[in-house]
C-alpha cells in the first residue's frame, strides 16, 4: 500500500449515512465515475446505525390523513423551536421517496395486510408515521445500503482505518491522515471533497444506549481542523435503557402500547402529558422519569441504580413476538426479564446527540469541499431535542444529499483541472500531526492509567450533566473534565505495530476530554431550560436571550463559545404542551 | 424426498415435502424468537464470583512473537458477559490486548470468538451461564474463530468472509423497477406472507460464527460458505427479485454450493437463529427442480 491513496470524494464514517452518501455519489457520474473512498474505524457493518430499533419517520399516508406540514410541525415542536425550520422541511419532503428507493433496494419493511409499507406510533408525532422494520430498523436498512453499495465498483472499502486528522490548504479541504490498523501504517489520503458521517459522540457518558465505537473522533477532528460544534449541550436521554448496561429498549414498545409504571403501579405519566402519555418525546418522560425517582417513587435495581418499570405484558404473547422480538431477546438475554411474563427495569439514558459539527442545510461545513451527515454533523433538524425516528430519517436524506453535492462538486473540480486535480499537501501539517499521534500519545510518557481516565469522564459526566443540571454541578464537572485533561495520562503499553486498539483508544479519550468539555461548557453558557437541556436553577425558556444556536471553535488555550441564528419560515414559537 | 430440516436445534423441527406451503411453515416458525434461557431461572441465584480467563495472544505479523495464553483473574456478576471481562482486563491489567467489539448488544457483529471451544458472541454468552455454581476455579477460554487468518490476539482477517458474500450479488436486480420517479412515489405490493419467506434469512449480522464452525470451509477456502450461501436465498426468494439464473450460475460450482456435506454447525452456532442449513438445502432443491419457484415477480402498487 502506496503511503499516498487518490481518491474524487472520501467519507469518513460507514454507518447509515456513510453509506447512503456513498451510494449517492457512487450514481453522480458524468459518463466517468468518480473513485470513492469510504474510510471506517470499524468493518462495514459494525457502525453503530445497526443498533437503532423503532422506526424512520416519514409521511406515506397522506391518503389516509397524514401530511407534511404536520411532520413539519411535530419536529419543530419536538425541538423545543430551536430546530431550523427550513431545515425540517426539507427532511420530510426528502424522506418518503427514501422509504421507497430502500424498499426497491431490498429493505424487509414490515407489511400491511394488504401489501402496503406498515408504520406505527413514536412519541411526539401527530400520526402513526414511523416506518419500521419489526424492531431493527436501523439495521436492515444498514443491511439494505451495505449490500447495494457492493453493486458499484467504484465505492472502494476500508475497513479498520483510524482517521486522525483532516488535511487542508486554508479552509480548502484537501484529504486525511489514518492509520492503516492492521498493520500500523500511517498514510495519507488526498481527495478534493469529503464527507463526515462519524456518528454521535455518546460514549462520553457511562450509562450510555451507544456502540463503545460512537466515540468523538471525527467531531474533534473537525475541531482540531478549526470548524466549529454546534449545540453540544443538547444530549438526549432516551427514557428506557436497561440497567446496568444501558442497552436501548426502542419507543417502539411504547408505540406499540406500552406503559410506564412507578413503584405504586400507577401509570405516572397521566400527570406529566395526559394526552400523550408515554407517548410525549422523549425530553419530556425523561424529565418525569426523574422527578417519580425523587419523589421517592422508583424501584432500586440491583445494581444500585433507582429506576422505573416499562410493562408490556398486557400487550400479550403473539403482538411481542411478532413486533418486538429483538427487544424480547434483549430483556431475557442482558436483563433478565421476559417481557412477555413482567415489567422490565428502565432508567434514562444518553441516547443521542443533538448537537454536532456546524453544517447550513446542504451538510456544507465552514470548510470548502467537507460535508458533514447524520449524528456527527449539526444542520439544526432536531434543535433542542430530536423526536424518536426522525435520526435514521436525517441520515438517509442527507446521506444522500450530501453525497450528491460533493460529487458535483468534485465533478467541477476535475473538470476544471482537466481530469487531473493535484493536491498540494502541507508538510508541516503532516509533521503536526505525527508529532502529535506518534511523539504525545503512541511514545507517551503519562503515568496515570488513560482507562481509569475515561472512567472518571463518563462517569463525572453522568453525575453532572444528566436529566436535570444545574451551575454548581456544571462546574464541578467542567472542572473534574479539565483536572483530566491535563493530567499526565497520556501512553500506550502496547508496543505493536499491528492492530493496536490501545493506541486507538488512547486517541478516542483524547478527543472525548475536549468534546466532554464542551458540552459543558455549553450547557453552563446556557442558562435556560430547552427541549434536552434542563436547568433546575433556570427552570424556563428564554426566547428573549436563547433562542439561538451555541457554536464552540478550538482555540489555543481551549474552546471558545459563539451565537448562531435559529432559521424560521412560518411557526412562531409557542409553549410545548403534549 | 422428505429428508429432515431440523438442522438448528431450534424448534422448526418438520418433515419438508417439497411444496411451498410447507416452506412457508419453516420460515415463519422461526420468527417466535428466542426461548427463554438459564439466565431468567437463575436470575437471583448467581453470586459474584472470581474467575480464570485465559485469552490466547498471538502477532501474526511479528514473528519474535510466539502464540501462547495468557490468564487474568477477573470478577463476574450475574449479568457479566464474557466481553464485559474482556474489557475489565484490557482496562485494568493489560492494555495490550486485542479484540474488536461494538455494540455490545449482539447487533454489530464484531466480537465474534471461541469462547470454551464454541464460536460465540463475547458480548452475547454471560459468564453464569458458562460456569457451574461450585466450580472452585473456573475458567473462560478465549481464541480467535477459527478459519479465519490470524491478526493479532482475538482479531482475525474477515477479508475473503466480505469476498464471498459480495461475490453472491447480495442486493435486489430487478431491471424493469431500477429507477425510482420521485414525483410518482410508491413501493412493491409484497405481503406479509412473501416478507416471512426471506425475513429470518435477513436476521444475518456477518458475525461469521457459521463460517469458522463449518467444515467444508475448513477444507476448501473457495467454498462461498453458510453465510454467502444463505444470503443468496434471502435474495433469490425475494419476490422483488428476479436475478436467479446469475446467481445460481454462480453457485452452482465446482466449489459452491454443492460441497456443503449438511453438517448443519453452521446453524447450531448462529446467535441470530438463522438457519443457514436450511437455506441451502432450499436453494438446492430449487437447483435440483424439486422445488419450483413459483414466486410471482412483486408488482408497484399503482396510485
């Protein structure tokens, strides 16, 4: 393997969106394909996008009484008005046709009777619309991109390749370095446009639904690279994850009918939304989640944690068999628990993040020629909280269309250049960053135990910055992230070249101490309670002060914070009720 | 005809006549999901415990580096699974370890190994339901699956496992529905009943445990393999799918599909209750002529 790779377009990242954009740009040709490289720290198919479960939103009925304006509004709502609302509307005018290029393409979507694509509840959403696919959702339609990416042979696989940092000429972006894991090399990629579709960065918490791989590795690259994150403060904790492992138990069990029960049996959440119920999104059965815990109200599992009850028995037998056997096989295999038999223990848990690298509503960066989609990027659908099903919709539609504007873009560019583009790298660059990876971090002299380290992050994160926040606990964390962060911890043990997960994961814990610190940082900046992000000591919405999206840029002596307008086209906002 | 397809040690146990309504039965027994496991019996029952787990170490690209095991102690609880100590020992006694792990919920595929001799899921096989109560030592065996290349430690090469799946032309060809008109949007009219017929063959997660227990792998590394092999049936029985002259031209091999001698390990050893057995048996009476496939091409719902 050369120590240079040419390719037209590289994406960085093989989940959902990674590989949606891929196939789009695969399709944009002008009688020549471009060369596309899909570069993945993980094999295909072990993104995190295969664990997602209940549904992708979209409107299919519209002869059966659903509409666009109304998934429109729901987002929005949902967003707690931070969304951009030009945004959310081209989310669901893209996501229908979506549905069905998946289903041309072999997605085993669940059927309708007669034939038709079936949709159920989710939380937030005026209409059954969530799309799905019994409960794995996420991967079939990981299954359905990856097996129709192998059909184009100009969409070049690799797998196991650590990206470290983004190489640029001013705010040109011109390709990569990575490491090559299974045998230690470090190369570096050249490409005129490139797309980041690395997911969420949710390990930063403990008790967490994500992959141990949904690090922050391609947020920080970015960072590092100068652009800005957008509203990191906004983590969204999902109101059922399994105790002690945090593993998701979908909203689909709630769509389904599923209820909420606290220690006195009762269905609590008849106080908190008596419309919607169990139904209300998920900010919202989080918050009152924790407020039954306080209220002395919860169970205490074994493991020490207070938690709530989700009880799906009444749904019966054949109904959980039928839509929810991979939840069912996850309550008996992680948990415990037949579902079918009792109620299972659940705790709010992070879920997912809001916030991400700053994009307009193409997935355009501040850099010329990178795009960003899905979780890793911020284009400001979901504002201050995202509503259940509405993530795998955003990273199809923007998979797709960020794939199809970077490969007209690299399309000019070789136009203009007549076929042959040469890309100039900077050496210092280059230098920066092997002095980094290789001098700070592979031949390291830190002391203290960078596992221990990540440890104390997640777990300070989880303690300081849950469900409900408040200053002091804001600052206690932001200042236990920063003793970390400057500690002398950074080495590796593992003096091998080859397939050294040590060194790896020393770079991921890198990267989630400065993304660690920005949330923070946000959420102290902040001071008013939005959608994800409550404040106790600042218990209601400032639209005066804060309706506005925070950006966070990497400056020499740590993260800076800015303002970004919120876009509206036509809904005022008003108090969300549900 | 009428040979057995109780090949999964599952509960799709029926004789197989050869006729569609019969094959319809097979899939749709198979989507009851699991059955219910030790674990929810011995749910109070488990103590914590110290155990013995010795993960076998290898460089494959280091040839100063002799293959040997390693032991650790490590402490369990009721719900700690075998990549939960795996984790605790890379984190808290030796870093040097290499194993790939994901989602930890039996999704991803990643954490594929031998664990006591038997392909499992490191995420998905807990400690209590390997060891017994009074066991004063016990002990967990780690090795990497076998059949596949050596990396490092636990960490195998899965590059011919991809080659053979994507060699099988794993997606929908369909000439007459290629294009999609997104101002006329609709999608295949296909039943619950032809969904049934491919779905617990799309269960599959490339975890590659089927392909390191089989046999015929094991011999000849140009057999496609259980995984390749049944996911040709998940595309050839779907109704939307019309490719099957290519794909049997494929399969129909010196080295294809042929070759399996019905070992039927590749389905005892699926996490996922796919039956990989059962697919190729399927796919070959459907090569032999025994089964016609009477699949009706599915149609666009017209608006």
């Amino acid at each position: 393997m050369p120590d240079v790779i040419d390719h037209d377009i590289v994406i960085i990242g093989s989940g959902l969106a990674g590989l949606r954009a891929a196939i789009s740009a695969a399709s944009v040709t002008n009688g020549k394909k471009l060369n596309i490289g899909v570069f993945s720290k993980v094999q295909v198919m072990r993104s995190h996008s295969v664990s997602a479960e209940g549904g992708t939103a979209a409107v299919l009925f519209d002869d059966d009484g659903d509409n666009k304006e109304s998934h429109v509004y729901d987002t929005i709502k949902g967003s707690d008005f931070l969304g951009d609302q030009d945004v959310a509307e081209r989310l669901v005018d893209n996501i229908p046709f979506e549905i069905y290029q998946l289903d041309r393409w072999g997605m085993p979507w669940s059927r309708r009777d007669d034939g038709r694509i079936d949709q159920r509840k989710f939380g937030g959403y005026s209409y059954p619309r969530a799309t799905y696919a019994q409960d794995k959702v996420g991967f079939y339609e990981m299954q359905t991109l990856y097996d129709t990416s192998l059909k184009y042979d100009n969409i070049h696989f690799y797998n196991e390749w650590f990206c470290t940092s983004i190489l640029h000429d001013d705010n040109n972006f011109q390709g990569l370095t990575a490491i090559e894991m299974k045998n230690g090399n470090f190369v570096k990629i050249k490409a005129p446009a490139g797309i980041i579709c690395t997911g969420g960065a949710g390990r930063i918490f403990s008790f967490s639904t994500y992959a141990y791989s949904s690090t922050p590795d391609g947020l920080d690259m970015c960072l590092r690279a100068g652009l800005a994150l957008k509203d990191m403060e906004f983590v969204q904790f999902h109101p059922t994850g399994i105790l002690p492992s945090g593993i998701l138990i979908t909203e689909g069990a709630r769509g389904e009918g599923g209820y909420l029960i606290n220690n006195q049996n009762e269905r609590f959440m008849l106080k908190y939304a008596p419309e919607k119920l169990e139904l209300a999104p998920r900010d919202v059965v989080s918050r009152s989640m924790i407020q039954e815990i306080q209220a002395g109200r919860g169970f205490e599992h074994e493991s020490g944690l207070e938690c709530l009850k989700l009880d799906l028995t009444h749904l019966g037998d054949e109904k959980i068999k039928e839509k929810l056997a991979g939840i069912r096989e996850i309550g008996i295999k992680f948990s415990g628990v037949d579902i079918v038999d009792e109620p299972i223990e659940i705790r709010p848990v992070c879920h997912y993040m809001m916030g991400g690298i700053h994009t307009d509503i193409d997935g355009k960066t501040e850099m010329n020629g990178l795009w960003a989609a899905g979780e890793a990027a911020c284009n400001s659908t979901h504002g201050a909280n995202r509503l259940g099903a509405n993530s795998t919709s955003e990273c199809l539609v923007w998979g797709r269309i960020t794939g199809e504007v970077a490969a007209k873009y690299a399309l000019s560019k070789k136009e203009s250049s007549s076929g042959n583009i040469s890309i100039t790298l900077n050496n210092q660059q280059i230098l920066d960053e092997e002095k980094r990876i290789f001098d700070n971090i592979f031949r390291g002299r830190g002391q203290v135990n960078p596992y221990e380290v990540r440890k104390e992050l997640t777990d300070t994160m989880d303690a300081k910055a849950y469900v409900y926040r408040d200053e002091k606990s804001l600052m206690e964390g932001l200042k236990k992230t920063r003793e970390l962060k400057e500690s002398a911890w950074k080495h590796v043990d593992d003096n091998s070249k080859e397939y050294n997960t040590n060194f790896t994961n020393v770079m991921e814990i890198d990267a989630m101490l400065r993304t660690a610190e920005i949330v923070l940082m946000g959420a102290i900046n902040r001071k008013e309670s939005r959608g994800a992000h409550a404040r106790i000591d600042f218990p209601k919405r400032d639209d005066v002060n804060f309706l506005k999206h925070t950006l966070a840029y990497y400056k020499q002596d740590g993260p800076v914070l800015d303002w970004y307008p919120v876009t509206f086209t036509r809904y005022a906002p008003v108090e969300r009720k549900y | 005809m009428g040979w057995k397809f109780n090949m999964s040690g599952k509960d799709n146990s029926g004789d197989h006549s050869g006729n569609d309504n019969n094959e319809e039965k097979i899939h749709k027994k198979e989507l009851n999901g699991p059955k219910k496991t030790k674990s929810v019996e011995s749910k109070s029952k488990f103590t914590d415990k110290t155990i013995t787990l010795k993960i076998f170490r290898i460089n494959q690209n280091n040839e100063k580096s002799n293959s040997h095991f390693d032991e650790y102690k490590v402490s369990s609880k009721r719900w700690t699974t075998v990549l939960d100590t795996l984790l605790d020992v890379k984190s808290y006694q030796d870093h040097s370890i290499s194993l790939r792990y994901s989602c930890r919920m039996a999704s991803c595929g990643s954490c594929g190994m031998k664990i006591n001799g038997v392909p499992r899921l490191a995420c998905y096989t807990k400690i209590s339901d390997l060891i017994s109560e009074d066991d004063p030592d016990p002990t967990i065996t780690c090795e990497p699956l076998a059949n596949f290349p050596y990396i490092k430690d636990l960490v195998t090469d899965f590059s011919q496992f991809f080659n053979h799946h994507r060699k099988i032309m794993p997606y929908i060809q369909n000439t007459k529905n290629d294009t999609i008109d997104s101002e006329n949007l609709s999608e295949y009219v296909q039943s619950p009943e032809d969904l049934d017929k491919f779905l617990q063959f799309s269960y599959c997660i490339k975890c590659g445990l089927c392909y390191s227990s089989c046999p015929t792998v094991a011999t000849d590394m140009n057999f496609p393999g259980p995984q390749a092999l049944s996911q040709a049936y998940r595309y050839f029985i779907d109704t939307r799918d019309s490719a099957n002259k290519t794909r049997f031209n494929i399969i129909d091999d010196r080295h294809g599909i042929w070759r399996c001698h019905f070992a039927g390990s590749c389905s005892h050893v699926c996490p996922k209750g796919v039956d990989p057995a059962l697919g190729i048996q399927l796919l070959r009476s459907h090569l032999l002529g025994f089964n016609k496939n009477e699949k009706k091409i599915a149609k666009l719902r017209e608006k």
